[in-house]
C-alpha cells in the first residue's frame, strides 16, 4: 500500500494528482474515524467534497466492497449516498452530500456533539429514519448479489458470529455471566429473524445527514455493509436513545414497509450486549488494542447490570 495521509499538505498534493484543485485554506481534518482519516475541503468552484484516505491496508478491499454497495443504493435508497469521483488506494473523494450529520463524534471526549435533540428525538427525524431503514432492508437480495455484495443468510449470520465469540473470548476476559448469556442467545431460535437484510452496518448518528428540520436526507460511510442481520442498524440507535425510543423506531419502521418479528427488540438488546465482540475483532485485525479497554467496560456494564436484575 502506498503511504498513509496524515496531514493537509499530503492531502491536497494526492487530491491534486486525482485532478481536484482544492482551496488550501479551507481544509478541516476529522480524524475520528476507525478506517479512514477524512478531509473537508472546497474546489476552486466552491462545490464541497468529502476526502478519505485510508488508515490501514485492510480497508482498501472494504472500500471496494462499499463502492458496490453505493452503486446499488442509488438505484434504490430513500435519501441520498456519496457518488464516489476519486477511487484509488490512497484517495476516495465524493461531492459532500447536503446535509448535517444528527451528531458528530467528539474524539477528545469520547462523545457525541449533537445537531438533534438527542434527549427527544423529533418525530420528523425518527419517521424519516425509520423510511430509510425499511427501504434499505427491502431491497431485493437478487440485486444485492448480482452487485458482488456479501450475502449471508440467517444460519450463516450466527454461526460467524458464534466463531467470532470464540476469538473474542480470550482476548476479552469474556465473564462466564456474560459468555453463558451469549450462548443462551445464540441457541434460542425465538430471538432471531429468519430473513437477512441489506444493512448498513455501522448506522449510528454520526453516518445520518439531515436537513434543517432535522429529517434525514443521507446516509455515509457504508464500509460495513452487507446482506446479514437487519436487527443489526438498530444496536447503536437502542444504545443511544434507549428501549422505548426504540420501540416507537421499530413501529415506524414497520409501518413503512419494514420487516419485525415477535422478539425483534429483545434480540437487538442482545445484540448490543454482544457489541463487545466485533471490537475485538477489530483489535485481532488491526493490531490496535487501544479499543480493548473500553470493550471491556462495556462487558463489565453489562455484567453489573445482570447481577442487579438477578
């Protein structure tokens, strides 16, 4: 792989090998994310772009991916996703989208810096947010496939995931309070969906762009995305906003067209007490085990909560 961008400077020099002519004093730098390190920035148009430049190597065949997933969601989504202009190893460069993300990570604080009311979230942002869910999920498998997207089905979804529990495992100090929970989980069919999804993967607040009356227009950073669990894009949004806000979201959701089984909401509680897992294996992939630690918070939460409910 070719050097990784860490500066404005490298990022303007690669941009303009690419043919864009950036405004070199108007570069913001957000490096809050996992996979790429990202760049605000306007041509000599004034037409914003977004730039990301990879942190690793293993993100190159996850943006490949991604660039699939994005030319079938124009075909099909909702609301609005990049149109990637720039797509090489060391450079993906799209037109910013219109739009505000709902929240932005803070990296310093460990937070999010909020653009919605994240206390009360408006009926305009949780209805369009549940319309863009359904929409997603319902897109047809067939055309997912024919796209070169990962299709798994629902035994296939817990079975990697089962052998993802196992590589974590050690690497967590997984607790046998939390372990046993897992696997009571993972065997009870009454929990999981018989259908797989088109999901987004990583949809927390930070990857929603909406408009001024906080209605949601976009959606970013589709690196996750796959045919697998649709209970999956509703992890973070419980984790953030709580049981009963996820309630209200999954009746939305079904009320546009979304598919819901009986246990849906129990099985994305569980879901986010497995969240731990794929942390790890982000460690086990990249080397980097700065994430352990909070990995490990989050399972000791869950553990004290369970010996309070015992």
């Amino acid at each position: 792989m070719k050097p990784i961008i860490n500066s404005t400077a490298e990022f303007l020099a690669v941009a303009q090998k690419h043919g864009l002519r950036l405004n070199a004093e108007n570069v913001e730098l957000n490096a809050s994310g996992v996979d790429f390190l990202v760049a605000f920035a306007t041509d000599e148009d004034g037409i914003p772009w977004v730039l990301r430049a990879p942190r690793r190597s293993d993100v190159i065949e996850r943006a490949a991916n991604e660039n699939r997933v994005l030319n079938l969601l124009r075909k099909h989504l909702p609301v609005a996703v990049p149109e990637w202009r720039v797509n090489t190893e060391d450079l993906i460069a799209y037109p910013r989208l219109a739009g505000t993300p709902a929240a932005t990570v803070n990296p310093v604080a460990k937070n999010y810096d909020w653009y919605i009311d994240q206390q009360s979230p408006s009926v305009t942002f949780v209805d369009s947010l549940a319309g863009a869910i359904a929409g997603l999920h319902t897109i047809d498998h067939d055309a997912a496939c024919e796209a070169g997207v990962r299709v798994l089905q629902p035994v296939e979804v817990r079975q990697s995931l089962a052998k993802k529990m196992d590589q974590a495992k050690p690497l967590l100090r997984v607790s046998d309070l939390v372990w046993q929970r897992w696997q009571n989980w993972l065997a009870d069919d009454t929990y999981w969906p018989k259908h797989s999804a088109l999901i987004h993967g990583d949809l927390h607040p930070g990857h929603m762009l909406v408009d001024q009356d906080h209605r949601v227009t976009g959606l970013i950073d589709w690196t996750e995305a796959e045919v697998a669990d649709p209970a999956t894009d509703f992890a973070a949004y419980y984790a953030i906003f709580g049981e009963s806000a996820l309630a209200d979201l999954l009746q939305r959701y079904q009320d546009a067209g979304g598919r819901v089984w009986p246990r849906m909401q129990d099985h994305i509680v569980e879901l986010y007490c497995a969240c731990p897992v794929a942390i790890a294996m982000f460690v086990l992939l990249t080397g980097d085990d700065t994430y352990l630690e909070p990995a490990q918070m989050m399972l000791s939460a869950h553990e004290q909560q369970m010996a309070g409910l015992g």
